[in-house]
C-alpha cells in the first residue's frame, strides 16, 4: 500500500521546472496570453449552448444563479490551482498537483480523469462547433452533403433552406413533404479536431497567438449580444417580467426547477468552467510562472463568470426558458430583436469561440500525457518533443486521432454527460492537495497563497461533491468503468516504469 501512496519529491518538481534546452517545452507565454487562453477555452459552449439547455431543463430563469453557484465553486477551486500553479510550475495541472501531495495512486486516477474530461470535453465541443459551422454555411449559400454532417442514424430534413435534425423542426411542421437524409458520420467535426491538432503541433505560441486574436473576436460578438439584447430588454420591460416570471419555475419533483433547481442547472453547466483549469496545464510554457499563473487563472475566470451571468440574464429575458433547449440558443434571442444580421453574428462567435474551446482541451489533454511520460507511467512516446517546434508532437497527434473519432460517431448528448464529472474530481483533489500540502510542507516558497486555509479548500471540495451527486446516473457508471480500464493500464505497466518508484528502491538499497 505505501508504493501506491508515494508522493513525487518537491526537489524532483523544482528540476523539472528549470530544465531548458531542445527536450522541453518552450517558455514563451506571458500574463495576457495565460488569461486568453483560459477565456478561449471558458467562453464558447457554455455561452453559445448550455445557457438555453440548463434554463429549459433544470433551472429556468435562475439559470443565471447557476452560474453563480458553478463560479463560487471555481472561485475556491481556482484559489487552489493558483497556489499550486505558482509552487510547481510544470506541465500537469491537477496530476502533478495531486502526485506532489495525495501520492502516485491517486495522481494516476486524476491524470486518468483529466483524459476524460479533455478528450470527452474536446469532442462534445466539436459536435457543437460542427453545427454552428454548418449553419454559416448554409446562410451563405454553401451546402456540404447532410450525410457527413451528422452521426450516423440521425434523421434530418431540409427546411426553409437549411438541412436540420427532424428533431429541432418546428412544432406544427409536417416533415413528411420535406426532403430526408440520414446521417452516416460527423466529417465537418472531425476535421475540426485534425486542423486544431496540426496548430498545436506548430507551436504552443503559434496557437497562443491565434487564441487570443480569436478571443478578442467573439468577447466582441458577446458583447454586442449583451448591449443589444439589453437595450431592448430596457425598451421593452414587459417581454422581460414576463420571460423572468416565475423565477424559480415550479419543482417537477426530480430535482429540476425550484430552488434545487439552480444547483441541477450548476452541475450541467459546469462544463463550461474546464477552462481555467487548462491554463495549469501550460504551466511550464509560462515566461514567469510564479507571478502570470495565478493571474491567468483567476483572470480568466472572473471575466468569463461576469459573462455568463449577463448573457444568461439577457436571453431569459428575451425568450422564455421553455423555448430554449435548442442547438442555437443565443441565435434563436438575438431574433427577438428584430436586428437582421444579429443571427449571423451569432453563429460566425460560435465558429470562433468553439474553435478555441478545442484548441485548449486538445492542449490541456497532451501535456497531461506529456507529464505522465515523463514520471513513466506512460511509455515514452507520449513526452517525445518536436526538434524544431518544441511541442509533444506525438501526443499531440495521438490524442487528436483518438478525439477526432468521437464526434464523427457519437452524438453531442452522449458526449457532454461524461464531461462534468471528470472536472469536479479534478477539483475536488486539487482542493485536498493545497490542504495537505499546507500541513506536511508549511515553510514551502508560496509565491500565491490561498487565503483562509483549510476553510476555502474544505468549502471548494464540499461544494464540488455535492455538484457531482446533482448529476445523471451515467456520469458516475462511465466514469467508474474509464478509471476501471485505467487501473489495468496502471498496474500492468505504470507502476514497473515509475521513475519515483525506481528511485524510491533506489534509496531503499543504500
């Protein structure tokens, strides 16, 4: 038992992260970009789909106070990635953070996890992205064949001159006059995930830089969103105390509306929060990563919690809750409006803002992998570097093959349950780590200290628990078989080629 509780020494963390040359990643990012590159990953299905979904199905319009609740529970888990993202600046995120403290056992499970939730996440995005695309499409007169834009089996009609899901036809339509098509496989999201993989490999500074001209775009198309929704909300009061009321719609006795309604509406969305967590993946490509990894951090989510909580207020306010559990939800408000070109604004934001969505979990997903390798738990392929762009090339494009299957075959639905758990557990052993870390390491170096240790970590891994009980059934059936299929992985080869093991037996033969 004590092998599997053997933690990775501070001093073998403190070598890793002053390592330079062509073998390790390049230092190259600065605050500005650490904060983009969280809102390029915060800002995108959260907005531009799960607002609608979690107000029509769990929350109404206190959907809004949903992502209050999700963001206090980030406030408290990214109080705790900072301290850590400031102590330990390499790659790795919560399964370095989690193998300094916890031990190799439970840093395997969190790396394990964090494949679920950056894989799972990047493809539920994908799907996403794939829809809004091809809407773009379609409104300028470009038709790629319905049968390689959605998976296969998907029934879909061509109507008003868009082919679209039978299920997302109007109520009172007869399909039977429309045209039919059935989908065979999603090739516009897998293509998305092949393009977003060829970036990464280029260069971690390429893709920054291609992130944050992207976040400036749509932060600029959500703005416009937010001052024309409001302003009409303002000319409009009526439309607005209508849509609000009630606010806390009746409870349909299964956990959905009413007051526990927000906290249902909090765990379905917290997909939308990953993104944070991905800028301590970046870690060791930070220029100065004591002082721009808790900015990038906190940074990012402030920002990007203020949004959420202004356009979910807006586009309750603009269509009423029931009528949004659609693909398009910001699209289908932008309408009230009467403003034209407010729909294709929408849809070219979406493009945009899923695009850097992938970018970040594609990122965050390799250099997990990349850091596992080099504890050995993985085989060395996996923290090969690139000669010249000095980026894990190879698992950057094994990761990407893998992801870019999934949307091709499974639908969105199936893919955005298996998301949110993974995050939660993330933060839940993050929370715990900061704590132990304070007790067994209390002069250590804090560079940013979490305030109020050990009642915000105490505070971050009771909230975070009690989000993972408000979800499905499924959640916690898939991701107890993924971690499951880990732990074969992880005794079959991880612990025979684990450096701190070797160097544990190493010190134990003295």
């Amino acid at each position: 038992m004590s092998r599997l509780l053997r933690i990775k020494p501070m001093s073998m963390l403190s070598q890793e992260a002053g390592e330079q040359g062509e073998h390790t990643l390049k230092r190259s990012l600065g605050a500005l970009n650490l904060i983009t590159l969280g809102i390029g990953a915060i800002i995108g299905a959260g907005i531009f789909v799960l607002t609608g979904q979690a107000a029509a199905t769990s929350a109404g319009p206190a959907v809004s106070l949903s992502f209050v609740l999700a963001g206090i529970v980030c406030a408290f888990a990214g109080l705790c990635y900072a301290e850590f993202a400031s102590i330990i600046p390499i790659a790795g995120s919560a399964y370095t953070y989690g193998y300094a403290t916890l031990g190799e056992f439970v840093a395997w499970i969190i790396g394990w996890d964090l494949g679920l939730e950056y894989g799972f996440g990047a493809a539920t995005v994908a799907s996403g992205w794939s829809g809004y695309f091809n809407s773009l499409l379609q409104q300028i007169g470009i038709y790629i064949p319905p049968q390689l834009t959605a998976t296969p089996g998907t029934p879909l009609v061509f109507y008003q001159q868009q082919w679209m899901h039978l299920s997302a036809l109007p109520a009172g339509i007869d399909a039977a006059p429309l045209q039919h098509a059935t989908g065979l496989f999603n090739l516009v999201a897998m293509l998305a995930i092949v393009v977003i993989t060829a970036v990464l490999v280029i260069g971690i500074k390429e893709s920054a830089n291609l992130n944050s001209a992207i976040v400036v775009v749509k932060l600029s198309i959500v703005g416009i969103f937010i001052a024309l929704g409001g302003y009409y909300l303002i000319l409009h009061p009526a439309l607005a105390f209508h849509n609000w009321h009630p606010f806390f719609p009746p409870s349909d006795g299964h956990g959905n509306f009413g007051y526990l309604g927000v906290a249902t509406g909090a765990s379905s969305i917290f997909f939308a929060y990953i993104g944070f967590d991905a800028v301590s993946t970046a870690a060791q490509e930070a220029k100065n990563p004591q002082r721009d990894m808790p900015i990038g951090i906190l940074g990012s989510l402030a920002v990007c919690t203020v949004l959420y909580i202004l356009v979910s207020t807006v586009l309750t306010g603009l269509k009423n809750y029931k009528e949004l559990n659609v693909e398009a939800p910001v699209a289908l408000g932008i309408k009230v409006t009467g403003i034209g070109w407010g729909e294709l604004l929408v849809n070219v934001g979406a493009v945009f803002g899923l695009g850097t969505v992938m970018l970040v979990m594609l990122l965050g997903q390799s250099r997990v992998f990349f850091s596992m390798s080099r504890d050995g738990l993985l085989p060395k392929w996996a923290s090969a570097i690139h000669p010249k762009f000095r980026t894990p090339w190879i698992s950057s494009i094994a990761v990407g093959a893998v992801v870019a299957i999934m949307p091709g075959f499974l639908p969105i639905d199936q893919l955005s349950k298996l998301v949110n758990i993974g995050t939660l557990l993330a933060f839940t052993i993050v929370c715990a780590g900061v704590w132990v870390l304070r007790v067994r390491h209390p002069d250590l170096h804090r560079p940013f200290k979490t305030p109020f240790v050990p009642l915000v970590p105490i505070l971050g891994i009771v909230t975070a628990l009690f989000l993972m009980t408000r979800l499905p059934k499924i959640t916690w059936e898939v991701m107890i078989g993924w971690l499951l299929f880990g732990l074969v992985i992880y005794f079959g080869y991880s612990i025979r080629h684990s450096k701190v093991q070797k160097l544990a037996k190493a010190q134990e033969g003295d």
